[in-house]
C-alpha cells in the first residue's frame, strides 16, 4: 500500500526533491508483490480471526517458516500488517482483501497484478511504435483463473453500477427488445429484464465470453427471456455499448457504434458507457487510475479512452440525434451517454 510517510520524510521525497521520489515508487511495487503473494497464500483470511505468530501461520499455510516471516515483515513495514512483538494482524488496508469482505479488492488486485506482471514488459516499445506490446484477449484464454477473476471484475462492476445507470436513463416505455454488445457477463441486460417484465435481452460477445452470461441468466431464472448470439441482428428497442470501446483504437471504435445504431429501430434507444479519459469530479487516486489504465489499453488492446464529445460524434455520424451526458456519482471515472436513432433528442422521448 502506499506509505504512511511522516511530514518531514514526506517532505524530503515528495516536495523538496532531497530524496528520490522513484525509490518511493519501487517500494510500492514491491508492496504490490508481496501483497498479492500474501493474498495467493490465503494469509490475510487467515488473519483474519487476529493477531498470530508465524510458525503456527506458516503450520496452516503450508510455507516455509523463515521465507513466510520475511514476508510477513514486508508487509508489516508498507503498512498492510500490524506487528507486535512476535505477532502479526492486518492492518487497515488488508480488510480490502478480505474474502469476507463485502466489496472486497482481492479479486482486483489479483487481475492486475497478474496483468502487469506477465504483460507490461515492452511498453515503451508501443510507445515508440504506436502499436500494442500483447494482445490481452490471447493472454487472457491461456489463463483460466485470470480468466475468472477478470469476468467476476466485470460482474462486480455492473452490480455496482446497474442502479445508478437505470435510473440516470430510463428505458423507453413498451421497450421489448434489448441488445448487449460485448456484455457477455450478461448482468446489464439481467438487471434490466428484472426491471421491465415485458423485456427480453441478446447478449452478443465472444463464445468463450458467453458461457459466462449463460450462468448468470441461469441464476437469476432468466434464461428464457436473456438470449446468447454472436452477430446482433436488427430492429432492437435498446442498445447497450458498455465498458467495450475502450479496447479499440479509434477507426474500429466508430465501427461498432455505427454497427450498434444500425441494430435499433428507428427512434431507439443507443446507451454507452465508458472510462472518461479527465473524469469530472474525481480525485488524485480515480484521475491517476483512468490515465493509467489508458495507457494499459495502448499497450495490451491497441486501445484508448474517449471523450465524451467523441462519442457523442460518433453516435451523430451513425444516425442519432445529440447526446445527453451522465457522469456517474458512484464511479467518478465512468461517463454514460444517452441518443436515440433519429433526429431526436433522448429527453424528447421519455
């Protein structure tokens, strides 16, 4: 986790320039190793009852007693442990890495640390070229748990989301047909067709995406009113386009929103969600985050993030009206834009 840094070490590092800033950067990383090592071994669950000495922790983990000790000190020092004496507890971030944690960031922090790890070796090379470094989806079907953990990310984040986005947009009233492009977790279009009793969805992803979807319908006694294709088809009510864009570069991008307005009929309704590149209202941490998961996406997809005046261009180019704009209170890094297929403004519709 970050470091605690007292003002006058903070001041050396962060403000005077006494000291390298960039020693401070190496320490978080090796934090971020050694946390995702404590969470591989199940050592935060299993600190999760209290303060333990390390032998009867390396007996329970199956570690070696020395190495999980100099592990465990690692961790006490960058702040994710507390020790006393001969005993350790988590300290006030390892109850983000919980198992039991509502919310809990374990799964998150498993994804990129694997990500980073094994893909962004290489990044300055797209950054002279222009061009990825890795192909994430390719990475991505090798790795089964990986593979897990970034659709349970997904699922994660339309649960946190769907109530916020249903209600900043509702759907247009008799809207029947629903198309989910790239929404192969299916939890947008699950959350909608409980909300709307005459509604029916088609997820449309990749086959190996869709398995996915196909549970969770399953789970939520939907299966017979949420569909699964790989090509969309037409005269749709409404069209989702979320948290897909941002893995293309720009010319395919334009592409899949015309091809998304294509599916509506005339006077539907196009919905996107994406990352906003300068989110309005968020902090260091959010603002950092989205600049960073950028160039993630130059390296790994070839893709970025885009404005919201880009898509609502695009949304024009492909045949709606002008877009309203939502930013999103629970997630200051995610923007929804609202159009209908035809010269007419959403809010005229409702």
């Amino acid at each position: 986790m970050p470091l605690s840094l007292p003002p006058q070490e903070a001041a050396r590092y962060l403000v005077a320039g006494q000291a390298p800033a960039p020693l401070v950067d190496l320490v978080h990383t090796m934090a971020f190793h050694a946390a995702a090592a404590g969470l591989r071994l199940g050592l935060f669950d299993a600190l999760a009852g209290g303060a333990r000495g390390p032998e009867e922790l390396a007996e329970e983990l199956g570690a070696e007693p020395y190495s999980l000790r100099v592990l465990l000190d690692a961790l006490a020092a960058t702040g994710y442990l507390e020790r006393d004496g001969d005993r350790y507890a988590n300290g006030v971030a390892a109850g983000w890495l919980l198992s039991s944690t509502p919310g809990s960031y374990g799964t998150a922090l498993g994804f990129w640390h694997a990500l980073i790890s094994e893909l962004w070796s290489g990044l300055d090379g797209s950054v002279r070229t222009g061009t990825p470094g890795a192909d994430f989806y390719a990475w991505l079907a090798t790795r089964s748990e990986v593979f897990r953990g970034f659709h349970a990310l997904q699922r994660n984040l339309a649960d946190w989301l769907f109530e916020e986005v249903a209600e900043a947009v509702p759907l247009p009233k008799g809207a029947a047909r629903l198309l989910d492009l790239g929404g192969g977790h299916a939890r947008f279009s699950i959350g909608y067709c409980l909300l709307h009793e005459g509604l029916s969805a088609t997820v449309v992803d990749l086959p190996e995406a869709l398995e996915t979807g196909r549970a969770n319908a399953e789970a939520a006694g939907l299966a017979g009113r949420v569909g699964f294709a790989t090509e969309p088809g037409t005269g749709h009510d409404v069209v989702l386009l979320f948290n897909v864009l941002h893995g293309f570069a720009p010319e395919p991008a334009r592409r899949l929103v015309e091809e998304a307005v294509a599916a509506l009929r005339p006077g539907g309704l196009a919905l996107v969600l994406e990352t906003a590149p300068s989110p309005v209202g968020a902090g260091v941490v959010d603002t950092a985050f989205a600049r960073c998961f950028e160039l993630n996406l130059l390296h790994t997809q070839g893709g970025r993030l885009y404005p919201a005046h880009v898509l609502d261009e695009w949304l024009r180019l492909a045949g709606c009206g002008p877009a309203t704009v939502h930013p999103l209170r629970r997630m200051a890094t995610r923007v929804l834009l609202a159009a209908v297929k035809g010269d007419t403004h959403y809010e005229t519709v409702q």
